[in-house]
C-alpha cells in the first residue's frame, strides 16, 4: 500500500478551477518532483494535501488515516513535515527553539506542566532539545543554534526551515522550492541535505521545484503540473523529452 | 586643553566603568540585605531624623510627594532619602557583597526552590517594614503588586500572544464582582445579601477560594474574545475585545443585586500584605514557567507566523484559548484583590481609564516580557503615585514620558528578554564580568 495516496482531488477558488483531477501515490523512501511553470497551481496541491485548503472533491490518504478535512496540525503530527516557499520562521525565535516547537505534539505534559514545571516537562523539553540539536547537526547548523533566525543568511535560514519540517517526526516530507533564491553553491549544498536526509530517515520526500536541475538529479519520478492539470509525469528521462512539457515551459516552436 | 579635555573624559569613563564594575558584581542578595537595613534604619531613626531636618512627617514615598508639594523642603527631603536608603543600601551591599555572594552560592546548591524562598522571605520583610509606616505606602504597594499580577498577565495576550486585547478591565470586574459577591454573601452580615451564611473567622482561610472562582468566571468571559480569535487578527480583535470591555461594564451597571452603578462595598479586610504579596508571587512563577515552556512558546510562534505554527503541529486554537482564558484568570484574581484592599468596588472603575493605565505599563515595561512588566507595572504605579501632586499635569507628564519611551525603545524598556530567576539569585563572579 502507498504511503501518500491522493484521488481525484479537485479545488476551486471561487470560480476558479486550481486544481483539477489531480492524482498522486507515493511509497515509503520515494523521492517526488512536481514541476509546472508559474501558476500552474503547485503549491495549491501543497496546501490542500497539507490542510491549509480544503479540497473541494477527491479523497487524500496518508497511511491509512484521510487527510481531509483535518487541521493543519493534525495533518503534520500524522507525520506530514513541510517547508515554505517563502520562508515562514518566526522571527522572534532562535534555531534551537524553532526544532524544538516542532515538537510540540510530543509534548505531553500538558498545561499542568507548562504553568508548574513538573519533572515530566523538564524531561520531555529536555529530550526535545536534545533531538533538536541532533537534527541542527544533520543540517550542518548546530553551531548556530542560539541565532535568532533573522541574523542568518538565507542558506542558513533555508536549512532551519528543513530542520524544523523534521523535528514533526515526518513520514513523509514536502519541500517547497528549497533551493529558491540560492547561489550555485548553495544550492549544491542543499541537494547534499536533502540527499542525507533521505538517507538517514528512508524519509520520503514530495518537492516542488523550479530548478530542473535538482528535480532531475534527485527525484525518481516527476509529475508536471499545468493549469491544475497533470500532464505529464513519469521519470526524469521520459519528461524532459515529453513534448507537451516542452510545450508547457517554453512554448510550441521550441518542438518545430 | 584638548589633551587635558580627553584625559579628564577617560577618567571620569573610567571611573564610570570602575563604579559600574563594583555593583556589577553585588548579588541581588546584597541589595536585599542593604534595602532590609535601610528599612529598619527608617523605623527606628526616621521619625527623629525627619523632624531634624524640618519634615512634616517621614516621607511617605521616597519624598516625592513632599518635593513637589513643598520645594522649599528638597534639600532636607533629599537628604534625608540619601541618609535613610541610598547610603545604607549602597554602602550595606558593597560592604556585605563577600558574605552575600557566599550565602547566595551556598542557598543555590543547597535547592533551587529554597534560594528563591529566601530571597522571596527577605523581600517580603522588607515591603512589610516599609508598609509599615504609613497605610498609604501598605496601600500604594497593594495597588503596585496588583498591578503587576495585570499587566503580567495582560502582556501574555498583547505581548507573547501578539493581540492587542482592550478587555483586561473586563476581566478585571468579573474576578472583581465575583469574589466580592463570594465574601460579601457568605461572611458578611449585609443589606444586600441577607446573613453570613459561614462564621467569618473561617474568611481569610476560604478567600483564596473566592479568588481562584473570581479567575475562574474571568476566564469563562474570556472565551467571549477568544473564539472570534481563530478567525480575525489584529485591529478587529481589538475592537471586539473592547466592545466586550464595555458589554461588562453595562452588565454590571444593570444587575441591581450587585449594586448596579452605586457598587458593592462592605468586602472584608482579607487582602492583607502576605495576600497580595503570596499571589503576586504565585501569578509571575506560574506565568513565567508557561511562558517558558514549548506550550507557551507556541504563542510567540502563532504571533510571528501562525500558518508556519500550524504545519509544525501546533494546536493554534488551543493555544488562543489557553492563552486568552489563562491571562483572564490573573486578572480576575487581581481584580479580586482589588475590590478586597478597596473595600469597595463599582463598575466605572474598570473603564477606559484602567485600560489606558495598564496597556500603558505593559507598553511601558516592554513586550514579551515578564521582567519587563515587572518594571512597568512598579514604575507607573509608583510614578502615578509620586506625581500626585502635580494633578493635573500628572497626565501631561506620564504619557509625555510613554511617548518617549516609544520613540526610543519602541518595544519598551525592556522586551523580549526572558525572566531567569535562576540568573538573578545566582551568585555574582568576582570579574565583573560574567556572561
């Protein structure tokens, strides 16, 4: 049985059809690619399958639990991690803080534990802190982990993103362009980690991606998405030589 | 001339530096000691030194209120302030600073809890030595500690939470009303209420029982806020949570079996000294320990980035709730006080003129910060207070000061910094210079 299995998940924004008919299966340890030019609806797929938007028709199913209609934080602790395009951290924290906060749905003390600070809180933070500094470790950042995550550059700050989508305990991992706005370097760095990540955890990992380069060097199947549409999806090979893709991205005469 | 001019500059930074760098390393323990012998200084000389140097009487609050009364009398006010707090204070802190930071080692490897507990004994001898001079500076330090419990509990909606809620004074009146109508009904014999339905003597033992239902019908009224809370942000939250600031007041207007607008008196004299000090104490460790924890942290998290918070498992409405319902239930304790260390207690009190005063401290003080309402409850009650005198321009000078403060702090005095108890009665390093 897939471990993400999405059928005909269909969503409207008022008049407008974002996504339509849209299909996905996705097994344990599986690295996915969703590509599409601009507008094409990517991470519209990403916030219904993560419960930021509810799906107007279709049916979502992680393990053997259904996704719809769940709150976002229900979706993520059944063991969905994500990360955001445009960066989402919160700017008054600092690294550490924001792996640990991830956590928070293992946090079983309570508020009797949180307004008392019983030896159960002392000894679930401190094992979330722990974790926590063993995922910085993984992302290469745990010297930073006192940082507030606005003094660090934007590789950095990419890489808490990552280390924060972990710290949920994911079974499954959406990234969300991780590679926007880096330089070369970073960017070879940052297929590094994802590539580690997947190998430390057999974490499978769903991403969006504009840069066909990495979509191409690390994912075993890609689905392109267009106007909401699916259409084309197979391995990297079969769609970088799919004409309708060609099409899609850099238009008709390229084919002739 | 210039060489000279630098010269004279670096000694004096020197100096500066040199003063800063000898308290620097006094223990919180050693300021203690050197406030408890000021104090005890004050209760056995202070009446025949104030009448030496030509005072009414001793000054009630530092000599503030006889300054600005009186100016002929600043130079023997401010003396006599020196003789009794500064010099004593400063000279018993340096002199005892060994000893001090001895004892404040010794009492943190003892238990952690029982330092604090010392520290908070000595504290509490030195407010009640101080109180006991006059009723007005016990009541002026009932009002400051109240305070405190408000505007620590109101910085967790408008600081750690990110709100801007107006109905703490709403929260305030139901703690209030509630616990009056607790005591008031079974302890005392009134026209209102019939009969003492309880012996009074067992009051003072069932009053914490007032107070804890007081927070708790204060919570329950919170929810009134909180729910709207998961689907609007910001300015409109605001709106509504002072529309519910005003829906209490007129409620309570209307119930005539409180009062209605004449108010409820005859409270008993529950809401001593060790009362209000014990809560005060209780409200900042609780709040302080939530807001410490990952579950309080989730409110800074729902304040920066609450789609961010929700897709790291953060359970956001949840964590309105609590937050809004926990921070009622302090201000409806501390309204409870309130109408207990008045004796009375009536509805226009709790209006835009208490909001104004405790969105003041908390702005005051400095967001997301417990230590930093600690300073803006302390410094505008006292600050109200000393500036009495002035009627007034009272009111010209406070907000004149606000807006200062925001001009140049403009998160206030002391934000975002956490609350340490451990860093403050921690011995101090002999450097000088401990990170």
């Amino acid at each position: 049985m897939s471990l993400l299995q999405i059928e005909k998940m269909t969503h409207y924004f008022g008049g407008l059809r974002a996504v339509h008919n849209y299909n996905l299966r996705i097994e344990p340890g599986q690295i996915r690619g969703l590509i599409g030019p601009n507008g094409a609806g990517k991470t519209t797929v990403f916030n219904l399958i993560t419960g930021i938007h509810q799906p107007t028709e279709g049916s979502i199913q992680l393990g053997d639990e259904n996704l719809v209609g769940l709150h976002p934080h229900q979706i993520a602790s059944a063991g969905l991690g994500r990360t955001f395009q445009n960066l989402l951290l919160w700017r008054h924290m600092n690294v550490l803080e924001h792996v640990i906060m991830a956590q928070y749905s293992k946090m079983t003390y309570g508020l009797a534990g949180a307004f008392f600070g019983t030896a159960k809180r002392k000894r679930q933070e401190a094992e979330a802190e722990e974790k926590a500094y063993g995922l910085l470790k993984l992302v290469g950042i745990s010297d930073l982990a006192h940082e507030n995550v606005l003094n660090l550059p934007y590789g950095a700050q990419r890489r808490v993103e990552m280390a924060r989508a972990l710290g949920v305990e994911p079974k499954i991992l959406f990234l969300d362009e991780p590679t926007a706005g880096m330089n070369p370097e970073e960017l070879i760095q940052m297929m590094e980690i994802i590539r580690q990540v997947h190998k430390e955890f057999g974490l499978a990992i769903f991403l969006i991606e504009h840069r066909l380069k990495l979509v191409m060097e690390l994912c075993q199947e890609i689905q392109t998405l267009v106007f909401g549409e699916v259409i084309a999806e197979g391995t990297p090979e079969e769609i970088q030589n799919n004409p309708k893709v060609i099409d899609a991205y850099l238009g008709k005469e390229a084919i002739d | 001339m210039e060489v000279t001019g630098s010269e004279l500059s670096t000694t004096a930074i020197g100096l500066k530096t040199k003063i800063r760098d000898m308290f620097s390393m006094l223990p919180i323990m050693g300021w203690l000691f050197g406030a408890l012998i000021a104090v005890i200084l004050e209760q056995i000389v202070g009446t025949p030194l104030a009448i030496a140097l030509g005072l009414p009487k001793i000054p009630a609050l530092f000599g503030f209120l006889i300054m600005l009364k009186k100016p002929m009398l600043v130079p023997s006010t401010m003396l006599y302030v020196l003789l009794i707090f500064i010099l004593p204070i400063g000279i018993v802190a340096r002199l005892s600073f060994a000893a001090a930071n001895r004892l404040a080692e010794r009492l943190i490897n003892f238990s952690m809890p029982g330092s604090v507990f010392v520290h908070l004994v000595v504290l509490y001898a030195i407010f009640h030595i101080w109180a006991g001079i006059s009723d007005y500076r016990l009541l002026t330090l009932k009002f400051t500690l109240i305070a405190i419990m408000v505007t620590v509990s109101l910085n967790v909606i408008n600081g750690y939470l990110g709100e801007f809620s107006c109905s703490h004074p709403g929260f305030m009146a139901l703690g209030a009303y509630t616990a009056s109508v607790f005591s008031v009904s079974l302890f005392v014999n009134d026209s209102m209420f019939g009969h003492a339905l309880i012996p009074s003597f067992l009051g003072p033992f069932l009053f914490p029982i007032g107070l804890i239902l007081g927070g708790c019908v204060a919570a329950l009224g919170a929810l009134i806020v909180a729910i709207p809370s998961f689907r609007t942000r910001g300015d409109y939250l605001a709106i509504i949570s002072l529309a519910f600031m005003f829906i209490i007041k007129s409620l309570i207007e209307n119930l005539e079996f409180v009062g209605g607008p004449r108010g409820l008196s005859s409270q008993p004299d529950w809401a001593n000294l060790p009362t209000v000090f014990v809560w005060t104490v209780v409200c900042i460790w609780v709040i302080n320990n939530f807001v410490r924890s990952t579950l309080g942290k989730a409110l800074n998290a729902i304040r920066d980035e609450e789609t961010a918070a929700n897709a790291m498992t953060v359970n956001t409405k949840r964590t309105k709730v609590v937050a809004f319902m926990f921070a009622a239930f302090w201000a409806g304790v501390a309204g409870g006080l309130f109408a207990h260390v008045l004796g009375y207690v009536n509805p226009a009190t709790f209006s835009i003129q208490k909001l104004a005063e405790v969105l003041a401290m908390v702005y005051f003080g400095g967001l997301n910060s417990v230590y930093g309402s600690i300073v803006g409850a302390v410094s505008l009650s006292l600050l109200g207070e000393a500036l009495r005198p002035l009627e007034l321009f009272k009111w010209i000078a406070i907000p004149l000061l606000l807006i200062l403060v925001m001009i140049y702090r403009p998160t206030g005095l002391i934000a975002f910094k956490e609350f340490n108890v451990k860093k403050l009665i921690q011995p101090k390093k002999k450097k000088g210079k401990e990170v």
